[in-house]
C-alpha cells in the first residue's frame, strides 16, 4: 500500500515585500537570517514550495519551505539571504 503524499506535484512560489513580512530568525551567519519561521495558513502551499522576500526589486531572501505545522513554516536560504537576523 502506498503512502499518502501531502505535497503537490508541482512546486509554486509564495511572494513578500520586507514591508510586510514577519520572520523569526532560526539560524544566522554574519548577521543575516538564513532559516526562518513565518506564519503559513493558505493549504494551497506545502513543503517543497519556494518563498521569496522582496525588496522593491531586490530579493532578500529566497528559499525552499522545509516543514510546515500548525500554521508555521520553515524556510531555508544558506546562500543569499540579506534578512537581518532579528526577530520582527
């Protein structure tokens, strides 16, 4: 018997402006937030799914949703991320 899966088959991306957006910071290196936790309730979105904050044009964090539970996700962004590391 196969598993249920509880993601969809195709990845979507989850857009935010700096102005609006509220994070946690999880991890942090050279003061840049590299995994963050933010409120997620829209089932329409699943771990796989991408997320990116934005800066006008400028992105400042761009990542892979890792978990999401009890209207929180996970996102990770090791490479690029220019969110300060604080908690908002």
């Amino acid at each position: 018997m196969s598993e249920s899966q509880n993601y969809g088959n195709n990845s979507q991306t989850l857009v935010y402006d700096t102005d609006d957006f509220q994070f946690e910071t999880m991890e942090q290196q050279n003061g840049q937030a590299t995994v963050i936790r933010f409120e997620l309730t829209d089932p329409r979105y699943h771990a796989g799914d991408m997320i990116v904050v934005l800066s006008g044009t400028d992105i400042h964090f761009h990542g892979m949703i890792g978990q999401i539970a009890d209207g929180w996700a996970i996102a990770t962004d090791r490479r690029g991320s220019l969110l300060p590391a604080t908690v908002q």
